[in-house]
C-alpha cells in the first residue's frame, strides 16, 4: 500500500491597507511635513494628502475635492480657523474636521465644538493622538484629545456651582462632612423633609446620584479642605 506524503500549504494573506483622502491645512511647513511624516507610520492606513495654507484656498479645494478628514489649525495667516470651519461646514454639513491647535483655553474649544468640530487635538500632543483621532473621527465618532476633555470636565463643574443657591451650597458642604439629613436640618433650622427636598435638587443639578460623588463634587471644587 503506497503512502502519499500529505504537504501543507502555507497561505499568505494579503493585508489590504484603507486609503484615505486628507486635508492639512496649517501655514508653518514645518509642522506640515512632521504630520505627513507621522501619517505615513500609520500600519493600517495609506493616505493621499493635500495641504494648504489659507481660507480661499481651502474652499476652492473643497469645491473639487472630496476629503475624508481636514486636519485645520486655528490660526492660519492671520485668518480664523473657527471661521474657516464654520465655512466648511457650511458647504459640506458631513465633512468630518479635526482641529490641530496650541490653544486649549475654553473659550476656543467651545467654539469649535459648537461649529461642530469633529475633533480637537494640541499640537504638543499630536505624535501621541493623531493617529487615535484619524482613526476615531474616520468611525464617525468625536475625539477630544484627554487634555481638552479634562479642561470642559472643569470647566463644566465650576458652571455647575453657578446653578446651586446660597442653602444648597450649605448642604452640599455638609453632607460632604459626613452630616446625616437630620443633623443638617438641626444646625440650619430645617425640617428633615426640607433638607432631603435640598439633596434631591442639588442631585439633580449636578446630575450626581450618590454622597460619595459629592463629597469628590465639593474637593474638587475646593468647597471643603
């Protein structure tokens, strides 16, 4: 009986790269050409980039041109970024903008998430985050960079402190001290139903649900030592 010598076939899988379409817009070339550097060690992707330095000309780009990302700076030759990305979205509702930037203060950042910016990444960050914005926005979801996350988490919870009254501030001190509702209502003169009537709207416009979140609430917020 003859024996057949069974060989195995090594297959090969081809790893077919996603191509992408992008936009850099940014007026120093030097920064242009280290984001082209940082694009092209991206394993996953293959990208066809185009790069410009002013409003007029973006927008007659995007009149000829479909991008799946704009990576756009806000300051750029004396023009406005904010302005420019009103502009695009104006023209193509859906495109889909990263902003690359040296500005993290609130104001900026909140401009731009109202002009419906896509994503918000600083540029002494960008080696660690473009590829994880790149690749977060293409998916259609929002990517802040963690700097300018933890900058509107603050920016938020100090608002917030706006929204409670004078008593409300009172409560919020005591119960981060460890004061049960009935030893609140004794030292300020209250009924126990007032002061869990109190808890209840502060819970609600802090949108926390528990003591221990609110005792973090108040140190954060420097209400207690």
């Amino acid at each position: 009986m003859a024996l057949t010598k069974n060989k195995s076939r090594t297959k090969r899988t081809r790893i077919v790269k996603k191509s992408y379409k992008i936009l850099i817009v940014e007026d120093h070339n030097v920064v242009r050409a280290g984001i082209k550097f940082m694009l092209d060690t991206i394993p996953e992707y293959t990208f066809t980039i185009h790069e410009s330095d002013d409003e007029i000309d973006v927008l007659k780009r995007l009149s000829v041109n479909e991008y799946d990302i704009i990576l756009l700076d806000i300051e750029l030759n004396g023009a406005n970024g904010i302005d420019i990305l009103q502009k695009i979205k104006d023209f193509n509702p859906a495109q889909k903008v990263i902003m690359l930037t040296m500005y993290n203060d609130i104001l900026t950042i909140n401009k731009a998430l109202k002009n419906k910016a896509n994503g918000y990444i600083l540029k002494n960050l960008i080696e660690e985050e473009i590829f994880l914005a790149i690749k977060t926005v293409i998916k259609g979801k929002k990517y802040l960079c963690n700097e300018v996350s933890q900058i509107l988490l603050e920016d938020r919870e100090t608002s917030s402190l706006d929204l409670l009254s004078k008593r409300e501030r009172e409560i919020v001190v005591l119960i981060a001290e460890g004061l049960s509702n009935v030893e609140i209502g004794e030292k300020l003169s209250l009924s126990y139903r007032t002061v869990d009537t109190h808890k209840q709207n502060i819970y609600g416009k802090l949108g926390l649900k528990k003591n221990i979140e609110l005792v973090r609430y108040a140190l954060k917020n420097n209400l207690i030592n």
